[in-house]
C-alpha cells in the first residue's frame, strides 16, 4: 500500500512525463505495445505470489543517497527538454523507492517485473538511421548475391525495373522495440539460466533486424520479376502482423527447444525476517518522494525567476500607393505551364514542363 500511494504521488509530480509518454503510445504504432506492459508485469508479480506471501520486506537507506543524482539528470534533460531523458529518470528514480521499501534481497527477487517498468518510456527512435542503413546494405547484399543490377546510394536503391527507397517506416523499428519486449518476458518465464535469457533476448534483437532486411530484399526481387506494383501489393500484406508472427513463432520455436522448467520455490532464509515496522516504510518513501521531487521543485522555480518572454506583436505590413487592397481577390487559381518544345509532336497533346511520366521518380517506391 505504501509503494502504491508512492507511485501514485510520482504520476502527480511527474504528471507532464507521465502523459507525454501515454501521449506517444496512443500516437505511434511504434509503441501502442506499451498499454500491455503493466498487465505484463501484473502477471510477473503472480507468478511470484508465492515468494511475495513469504518473504518480509527490510527497508534500507542507503539507495537514496543515489536520488539527488538522478533528480539532477531529470533536471537536466528538463533544461534540455529531452523527454525521453525525463521519463527515464522518473523511472530509475521509482526504481530507488522499490530498492528503498524492499529491500536489496526482497527487490532482487522481483527484479523482473521492477526492470519491465523501464519498457514504459516509449524510446529508440534514435536507432531509426542505423536501421535504415542496415536494411538497405542487406538489400543491396542480397541482389548483389542473385546477380540482379542494383546502384545504390545511400537509402536508395535502383534497379532497372525501379527505384526505391527505405524509408523511415520500413526501417522495422516497430517490429524491433515489440520483438525486444516479447525475447525479455520469454526469457524471463522460461529460462532459469542467464546465459540462457542473455542469448534468447540477443535473438530477439538480431533476427527481427535481419528478416526485416530480407523483407525488403523480397519485396525488391519481386518488383524485379513480377513488376513494382506486384512488389507494393504484396509489402502491404507481408510487413503487417502476418510477417510479424511469422518471425515470432520462429524465436519461440527456437527458444523453447532448450527451455527451463521454472523454479518458483522460495529461497531459504529469507521468511525467516520479521515484519518491519511501519514507520521505516513510511520514512523510506517520504525521503525518497522529497529527494525525488527536489528536480520539479528547482525547474519551477527556475520557471518562475525566469518567465517566458511574450510574443511580440507584429503589426501589418502598410500598404502605400501605387499598392491598393483589393477586397474581393479570387484565391482559386491555377498554374498555367507552358509546353516544353521537346515535347510537342504532331497529332499528339503537348505535354507539360512538369510532365515526369518517363522519369525514374515515378517508378521510385518506398519499402513500408
């Protein structure tokens, strides 16, 4: 109860974090997984019922000595407004009260479930670049390898049927974050060993990275033998969650051939404590809060010794003679271009200086 009425006390003070970060789950598909992540801990926490009903928390001090650092972190990414910044530090900060209210051997036996809050904070959007890179080298690895002509530069990538590019959508990094999410909870509910979870959730990170590259290598083949809108048909249906659990029920084939049965048990010694007192509970949280809070208090502060400064006020531009308004000016107007002379042959329409029907941008596709 008093770890519940501590994070309820978080989501106030952090208020702004909190529903920036919400903002981002409900706004990109990227990150619409976040809204399982609190049932995917709940279920975390039963699985361990048994070690939660045994065991008695022993509150200690000494993890606060670590808040004031990270309350200036949170401080400093609010100078700087990285909101990825903040929310990560609101959650390595609420890490510190479970530490704090725990106790060091109580939390580690929920670390699980305390880390899965970490994949809360919608983040990886900086890998966005080095994924297109690596796909688009793959796709051009892989036509290389089926002797198809390609010239690639950079994301683009051209072969005598068309040319496309990857885009930022394609750089599979929607697929990524989910699969990272999905190898972490796998591991964790499978696997008793670390080298066991370590190699399954490096699995999870590598294979989606690599089938994403042969997906765009497919869908560029495709285009080669069949035509490019054979290829984008054929992108809409296979990049969506058919592809995804595809490659998802090929890392549970794999990682269930050497899973673990699960060890539930409770470790020895550790019901042996006795019930801390309340008030080491409540000292433990409230210090926590304070030392937590003294980042938002500084920023407000900081808000109100240094205001924004208002908008100036910009006046119309004068309008001076020979210039007049014209009240009733018809903004429905249309470009008029005028027919290039390369292209006017007889019996046939003239064609317009903007006519590209004939250029490589019209082939150009991007690989969703």
């Amino acid at each position: 109860m008093v770890i519940a009425l501590a994070g309820f006390v978080f989501g106030l003070v952090f208020r702004r974090d909190v529903s920036g970060a919400v903002r981002v789950w409900i706004d990109s598909t990227a990150y619409n997984h976040c809204f399982l992540i609190l049932p995917l801990i709940a279920f975390l926490l039963w699985q361990r019922r048994a070690v939660l009903v045994s065991v008695s928390p022993r509150p200690t001090f000494w993890p606060l000595l670590l808040m004031p650092l990270l309350s200036a972190v949170w401080l400093m990414g609010a100078i700087l407004d990285v909101q990825e910044g903040r929310q990560l530090s609101v959650i390595a900060m609420f890490q510190l009260v479970l530490l704090a209210a725990l106790g060091r051997r109580v939390y580690r036996l929920l670390l699980a479930p305390c880390l899965f809050l970490f994949f809360l904070v919608p983040s990886g959007a900086f890998l966005v670049p080095s994924l297109q890179k690596i796909t688009a080298e793959i796709t051009v690895a892989g036509l290389n390898l089926l002797h198809i002509p390609v010239f690639s530069d950079g994301f683009m990538i051209e072969i005598p049927e068309g040319s496309f590019e990857v885009a930022e959508a394609c750089a599979g990094l929607r697929f990524l974050i989910a699969s990272s999410v999905f190898g972490c909870f796998f591991a964790v509910i499978m696997y008793r060993s670390l080298i066991r979870r370590v190699l399954f959730v490096t699995l999870s990170v590598a294979v989606p990275i690599f089938a994403n590259g042969l997906r765009a290598l497919g869908i560029v083949v495709l285009a080669h033998l069949e035509g490019s809108s054979a290829a984008v048909e054929a992108d809409r249906i296979v990049y969506g969650w058919l592809f995804f659990s595809l490659v998802s029920v090929i890392l549970i084939a794999i990682g269930t051939s050497f899973a673990q049965k699960p060890d539930r048990s409770v470790p020895i010694g550790l019901a042996l404590y006795a019930n801390a007192p309340i008030w080491r509970f409540a000292t433990a949280i409230l210090a926590a809060i304070l030392l937590a809070s003294a980042g938002p208090a500084y920023a407000a502060r900081l808000n109100a010794l240094y205001p924004a400064p208002p908008t100036p006020r910009a006046d119309p531009p004068a309008i001076d003679a020979p210039w007049h308004i014209v009240p009733d000016t018809n903004a429905d107007w249309r470009p008029a271009p005028t027919p290039s002379s390369s292209t006017r042959h007889k019996g046939r329409a003239p064609a317009s200086s903007f006519d590209t029907s004939h250029s490589i941008i019209c082939a150009r596709r991007e690989i969703y």
